[in-house]
C-alpha cells in the first residue's frame, strides 16, 4: 500500500465499533461509504467500485484489521460503485464469506453480463469510475433469501431482508445491537451537505412499486439510524423516508406524463431536468455538491430507469388484454 493511498483514507467513527469509510470513488470525497463493524466477527458492507480497493483495504489495516481476520464481506445490491471491489478484496482477505442476495450471487461469480449491463448504462464514465470486477470462487459466496441473519459474534447479527425496487437483488441490513439500517440505494441517495434526498432509479430494473414498498418495509422495522452508501449516517429517520417517498414521487409522475404525451427520449429528459431544479432549487445552489452527484448517479440514468420501467409495464399491460 503506498502512502499516497494510506494518506487519502477517510474514516469515521460511528460508535458501537462501526466506522464508516470513504471508497473515494473516481476521486470523489463523499460519495460512495463502505462500513466496517469491528465485533467478534468482523465485517465489512459494501466494497465500492473496484478501483476503490486499495482505498478499502488502507482503511481497514489502520482499523487493525489485517488480512486473516475479516470474516465477511456484504454488498446490499451487485452495482459496480457497491461490489466492484469484491473480487479484489475476497482475494485479499482468503478467510471472509462473501454474502450478496440469491438473485445476485451468479454474477459476482461471472461477472461478464453484469459489466456489460454496466457498460450500456455508463459508456465511456464505466473504466473511469469503477474499473474490472474480477470474478469471486463460487465456493465463498453465501446467498441470502428473502431473511437472512449474519452472524457478527458475541450474540450480534445483521439480520437482513429482501428490498427490491431500486434492484431486484437488493437487501437491506439491520444490526442487533445498535439499530443501524444499512440501506444501500434503496432510500435513494442521501446528500449530507444539504441533506436532500436524490432518486436512485436506474435501470435496468427499477420498479417504482416496489420501491415504494421496500421504503415502508425499511421503515417498519424502526431503525435507530440510517446508514447510506451514498452517504454517510443519518438519525432523522422520518424526514428521510418522507422526502424519498415524495422525490420517487415526482420523478416517476414527470416521466410519466412526457411517455404519455409521447414525447421522445431526449425531450423527456429536458423536461425533467427543468422540472428538478424547480422543485428542488435548493439543492442547485450547491453547484459544487450538484455536480459532484450528478458525476456518480446522471440525471439521465434515472429517467432512463424509469421509462424503461413505464415500457415493461405497458408491455404487460398489453400482453393481458
């Protein structure tokens, strides 16, 4: 590890042996968080993009955890800015169990249809941001179902449950001991110098009911603290679930109504942009922090994940009648 990399390792502590860690993905500071909970059984949630390894692994050898001793490794959902790094960091820590949802675990294995899905919704940005997921041994790779539990030592867990809407294989995860939520992307992208909330939405299978759902069902089990990925903790719990709902909300009712007017892709996505930034002026004024988001999670993205959301429902709306 250079001192260049060790230098640039952002870590935050948490409390109850959780720390939080900067993945410092496509050199931003303040997008993308890793979280390691140093109990009995270590474990760290979320691994960033790939190129975020060296990174993950400068903060873990200054938490004192070296290579013999992570126990797990946990991605709430296979997008390359949450398991870019797995196949990286598997490798460097032979002992950790790898734990990812059923419907992902095939593609941390081969990961050859996930980076080509990556690359249609990225183009040119994907080697800049992330870079190569290598593949991880079967063998090591442990999948969760609907609920799940994570054994953390000592009597901790993560218990985990199914959250599909932003993805299909996505999972949120819930600590026993403290009440923190680990909620990937599944409450949207929470900004902490603003504290807005920002639609998660990509494709290629976003699902607008679903996500509405998995909202109430991360609620319901009445988290002490929020835990984002993108970014950082948060303990205003309501106010969090209210504007995601309302932003999920606007999104997909301003998709809509430029598919049902049939207007074309690229009109769509200019009415929305305008529709944004006036409803959401606040946000704008932080040109610095905008833009820094819109790098990591484009406008663009999202109305896509919606239109193509709009399209398949339409396709089997038809396909009954």
């Amino acid at each position: 590890m250079t001192d260049g990399v060790n230098n640039r390792a952002v870590i935050q502590d948490l409390g109850a042996d959780v720390y939080s860690i900067d993945t410092l993905m496509g050199g931003f500071e303040g997008i993308t968080s890793s979280y390691f909970i140093a109990s009995d059984r270590p474990a760290l949630i979320e691994t960033g993009a790939a190129l975020s390894a060296p990174h993950v692994r400068a903060s873990l050898e200054k938490l004192d955890c070296g290579p013999d001793d992570l126990a797990t490794i946990v991605v709430t959902h296979i997008h390359l800015d949450h398991a870019g790094g797995v196949g990286d960091l598997a490798k460097a820590y032979p002992n950790a169990r790898i734990v990812v949802h059923e419907r992902g675990a095939r593609h941390l294995a081969d990961p050859t249809k996930l980076v080509a899905s990556a690359y249609r919704v990225f183009g040119p940005k994907m080697d800049e941001m992330f870079g190569p997921l290598l593949p991880t041994d079967s063998q090591r790779i442990d999948s969760l179902g609907d609920r799940g539990s994570i054994d953390l030592g000592a009597g901790r867990a993560l218990d985990t449950f199914h959250n599909p809407g932003h993805a299909s294989h996505h999972v949120a995860l819930i600590d026993s001991a403290t009440g923190d939520l680990y909620t990937g992307d599944a409450a949207g992208v929470y900004v902490p110098e603003t504290g807005d909330l920002r639609p998660a939405t990509p494709p290629p299978d976003f699902d607008f009911d679903l996500a509405l759902n998995s909202l109430s069902a991360m609620q319901a089990v009445g988290p002490s603290r929020l835990l984002f990925s993108h970014f950082g903790p948060t303990t205003e719990i309501d106010r969090v679930f209210t504007e995601s709902r309302a932003q999920l909300h606007y999104w997909v009712e301003w998709v809509t109504k430029a598919h049902h007017e049939g207007m074309d892709f690229d009109h769509a996505l200019l009415m929305v942009l305008a529709k944004d930034r006036e409803v959401n002026a606040r946000f704008f004024e932080h040109k610095e922090v905008a833009n820094k988001f819109e790098h990591l999670s484009s406008s663009e993205a999202q109305v896509h994940g919606i239109w193509r959301w709009l399209d398949t429902r339409n396709q089997s709306d038809s396909s009954i009648t």
